[in-house]
C-alpha cells in the first residue's frame, strides 16, 4: 500500500485485513490506496484501484458508528427519491470502513471556480433541482429534528469558539443581551419555516460533477429542519462567493420550483419571494455564525489552521445580513466589536 498515515498501527492492521478481505470480491489492489479527499472532521476518503481499471472510495471514519450507520440510512433515502449518491458496496460498522462507489475527483468548488458563467448555471441549477426533489420526496419524519436546542448548540459554537477563544472576548450583561435577543430572532424564523429533509451541508464541496448531475456527498449529518437552509449552504459557501443578483437569480429558479411541488405554503413564504429571500439570508445567519465556530474551533482544537483563513468570508456574509434587518441591529455591534472595519468593507469576498 501507498503511504497513509494512520492514527495508530492497530486501526491501520485492522484496515489492512479488512480491505483485503474484499479484494478478490471486489477486484480491489490494494496496493494503489491513495488518500482522495479528508474533511474537517476526523473521517477522510481514500481512493483504491480495481482489477478492471475503474476505482473505488474507503471512508474511514474512526469512532464514528453512529455517523456511519446514519450516512447508510439517509444514502437509501436518498436514492429512494432518485438523487445520485453513493453506492455502499461493504461495510465494517464496528471500525467505521465502508467501501462505495467513486464519483470521481472533479468536486463543484473546483469546476465552479474554473467554469464560464454558462456552465456555472449549468452546475447550480442542477443542485437546485437536486434540492427540491430531495425537500419534496424525502422522508423528513425519519430523520432527527433540527430543532431550538440543536439551533442554539449551533450558536454557541460561535461564542465559544469565535468570540472568547479566537478573540478573548468577554462580553458584558448588555452584550449578552443583544445575543439572546438575536438567537430568539433566529430560532423563531428557523422554526416558522416549512419543516423538510435538510442535508445540512449542501454546498459545492460535497457536490460532485458527474452524471447525472450532481454527485451528492457527505449527506449522514441530515435532519428534518427548514426549507431555506440548504439553499442558503449552497449560495452563500464557505470556499467561493457570487455576486447577489446571481444568487437571487438561482433563488428565484428554486422558489418557483419549490412553489411547484408544493413545499411553499402560497398563503405563506410561497406567495412572496420577498419573504422566502428573508428566510434564507437569516438561516443563513445561523449558520455563518456557526461556522465561525467551528472554523475557529479547527484552528485551536484541532490544528488546522488553514480554515481560519475563510473567516473574513463569514464576517461578510454575517454583517451583509445583519445592517439590512432592523431586528439583527444588536448583533451587528457584537460582530463589529470583533472584526471592527473588516466586515464593513469587506462584502465582495471571492
């Protein structure tokens, strides 16, 4: 086998013995293992050759049975509702390996950051069909609930993280005072949305440019939340920005086929766009603020300093929601306090 570094030398024998066992099924060499793609968390995805010529992807995901069997639950969802995912081809439960189908190395990020803007619509309409099929034809009863406590988890990452660690700050009685108010706000728009299947990380890293369109990825953290979220992990990504009259022109596309498939009350958020736009930029919010957080949290934690270089990034999308609301005010001085003139001048990240 290539070079993989390995957390210890058990779990690499185990894994060893594990993908052999499947060679001769599969048609696997093993000796061609190569890493293909790690993530944020501790699960990362290795390539392997096949007899044929064709590849195969291991997940590796230590200490993770739950996130496992959660990620082969919402894959036959998934594909119950036609989406393009992953195939499980053998699974080890216990020591968190699973082998599946490849989709190759070509993930929206990299395509979208390359493409002319005929293809780059190409690829987002695409997603956003993907995202209404997944909304109207999942089963969000089954999944776990996205609710005010998991919302205010979320946001706590954020002061834990971002606002005391990163930054050293303290806040006063006022300024925890502003942040309520402001996580009332959120929960409350969150909560009064239609409630759906929520991938709850939908956005161009985890889309894969493939046929058919799209490729969709690290889909085990799914939830029944609301309709806006995914849209707005799609528009406003944590690795490439657009221009806000490109972003209205795919929200527009999406409500009108969201209305369509009747997920939008037409008494509600389906009879004003207006309203729908506000929804979305205030999830948004949640989780801009969230991944502060955790980007935060990887660079002091976890010793990945190199996501902290994206927080400027949230800084904007945060500050751009926060001075259009009159509601968000106080929260615009918390984000102030911490980035000062950064996030006034700061919008137009690419």
């Amino acid at each position: 086998m290539n070079a993989i570094a390995w957390p210890d030398a058990a779990r690499q024998t185990s894994f060893q013995n594990w993908l052999q066992g499947l060679s001769a099924s599969h048609g696997l060499l093993p000796e061609t293992l190569t890493l293909a793609n790690a993530d944020a968390s501790a699960r990362r995805y290795l390539r392997v050759q096949r007899r044929d010529g064709s590849t195969l992807i291991v997940m590796d995901a230590p200490n993770q049975p739950d996130s496992l069997r959660a990620f082969m639950t919402v894959a036959q969802m998934m594909r119950g509702c036609e989406l393009h995912v992953p195939e499980v081809l053998a699974v080890d439960e216990a020591q968190g390996f699973a082998l599946l189908s490849d989709f190759g190395d070509t993930p929206y990020l990299q395509a979208l950051k390359q493409a002319e803007p005929a293809e780059a619509d190409r690829l987002m309409r695409a997603a956003t069909q993907a995202l209404v099929r997944w909304q109207a034809r999942g089963d969000a009863s089954a999944l776990p609930v996205f609710d005010e406590a998991f919302i205010r988890r979320e946001l706590q990452i954020f002061v834990d993280w971002c606002v005391q660690r990163e930054y050293g700050r303290q806040w006063s009685e006022t300024q925890q005072a502003w942040w309520e108010h402001s996580c009332k706000a959120l929960v409350r728009s969150m909560l009064e949305q239609p409630q759906v299947p929520m991938h709850r990380d939908y956005m161009v890293r985890n889309l894969m440019v493939c046929e058919p369109l799209p490729g969709i990825l690290d889909f085990q953290d799914a939830v029944r939340g609301p309709i806006a979220y995914d849209l707005a992990s799609l528009l406003r990504d944590a690795f490439i920005s657009w221009d806000e009259e490109i972003e209205l022109d795919w929200a527009i596309r999406y409500w009108e086929q969201a209305r369509k498939a009747g997920l939008l009350d037409p008494e509600g958020l389906g009879a004003d766009f207006g309203e729908f736009w506000r929804a979305l930029e205030w999830s948004g919010l949640q989780r801009h603020l969230k991944i502060l957080g955790i980007f935060c949290r990887l660079k002091h934690r976890d010793g990945k300093p190199a996501y902290a270089e994206e927080l400027p990034r949230f800084f904007a999308y945060a500050i751009k929601v926060t001075t259009r609301y009159v509601e968000l005010s106080p929260l615009t001085h918390l984000l102030e306090d911490l980035r000062g003139s950064l996030v006034q001048t700061g919008f137009n990240l690419r």
